[in-house]
C-alpha cells in the first residue's frame, strides 16, 4: 500500500485488526522513552488525539503520529509491525473522539489516570492536549487571547497545563477555600472543554475544505 493511502486516518476493518490493544500500547510507548515520543501514556496520548480531533486545522496524520510515537514516516508503509499496530490504534481512537463528538458529544469520556485514591488526575490528559496545541499553536493563538471572548472555552484544560519551565499555564488555580492549587474536580469541565473549541474551528474548517 502507497504511503499516500497509509497516511489516512480513515478505520477500515484491515486497520482494527492491525490495530494494537490498548493495554498493550501503554507499555510499548513506555519501553519507547529513550526515543522521546509525546506520549508515554495512554492519557497523554488520548489528550493529544482529542486535540487533533478538536483543532483548527486538519493536519496530515503522518505530521502528528509520526511525533506522537517517535516513528518515521516509512512506518505507515509496512504493515506486521509493532509501529503500524500502533499507527492503526492511534488512527481509531482518533476515528472513534470524532464519531463521538459528531454524534454524542455528552457520551465523549477522555482516557484519564486514577489515583490510588481513586481521584481522577486529569493533568496527563491536559498535557497531551496541550503537545498537540503546540504542533501548531500559532492557528489556536484567537482562543489563547485573553481579549478573546472566546478565551474561557480551553480553560478547563490548561488550567491543568504547565510549561516547558514547569509553571502552570494559568497561575495558580483558587481552592474553594480561597487558597491556591485546587483542582477537584475540575475534569468535570474538559469534555465540553474539548467540545467547545471543536465547534468554534468547524466553520473554519470546513472553509479550507472546500
């Protein structure tokens, strides 16, 4: 198959079968860390994906797998691999946040990290969203303006986000008691936080498409 064809996004039956399971994707990307993919995790990597999927601009998959994995691009072009299984898990988790979005946006439940507690981290998954933002942070720039009116619809998401200095994004966050560095809670907001910017690209998107 030409690369042109392995380059799409597109599920087809040969691909779900290709495709490696989950439980298995975390510790492949895992074993992967010495190459330094964006992701380690199935949070960040479903984060990431959920970004893809919610962007403004539609992106070839080769230009944000290849750097999600840590693969080249000739892995598209060679099926039987632990790369293309990968490829092809990454491609229906992306076709499966689409669908649900397109069609059930209330169902759409991110990938997020329990604690021991059983308390939702939601920071991994806000940090593969925000990798992905930065692939092209320039196009999502309207909605990082604070004069935007639009400004609010990511908060939910980078409030959990830090940079590369390891500073949150958004200042500390207000307890409910007044004092900083509360979260609870706070994943509550990221579906429709994922749903939102979605809906603002869309007419935008669907512009270039034509």
């Amino acid at each position: 198959m030409s690369r042109r064809r392995r380059s799409s996004s597109s599920s087809s039956p040969s691909m779900a079968v290709a495709a490696m399971p989950l439980d298995e994707l975390e510790p492949w990307l895992q074993a992967r860390a010495e190459q330094h993919p964006l992701a380690t995790s199935l949070p960040v990597l479903d984060g990431y994906v959920a970004a893809i999927v919610a962007g403004p601009v539609s992106m070839s998959p080769l230009d944000w797998i290849c750097p999600l994995l840590a693969i080249d691009a000739d892995a598209f072009n060679h099926g039987a691999t632990p790369e293309f299984a990968a490829i092809s898990a990454v491609a229906l988790r992306h076709n499966d946040i689409s669908n649900t979005l397109s069609t059930t946006a209330d169902q759409f439940k991110p990938m997020h990290r329990r604690e021991a507690s059983g308390d939702i981290d939601a920071r991994p998954w806000c940090q593969g969203f925000y990798a992905a933002m930065r692939l092209r942070i320039s196009a999502w720039a309207p909605l990082l303006d604070a004069c935007n009116p639009h400004h609010g619809r990511l908060r939910s998401i980078l409030m959990h986000c830090c940079d590369d200095q390891g500073r949150p994004l958004l200042g500390p966050q207000p307890r409910k008691d007044g004092e900083p560095g509360d979260l609870s809670n706070a994943h509550l907001g990221i579906p429709a936080a994922v749903e939102a910017p979605r809906q603002y690209w869309m007419p935008i998107r669907n512009k270039r498409a034509r």
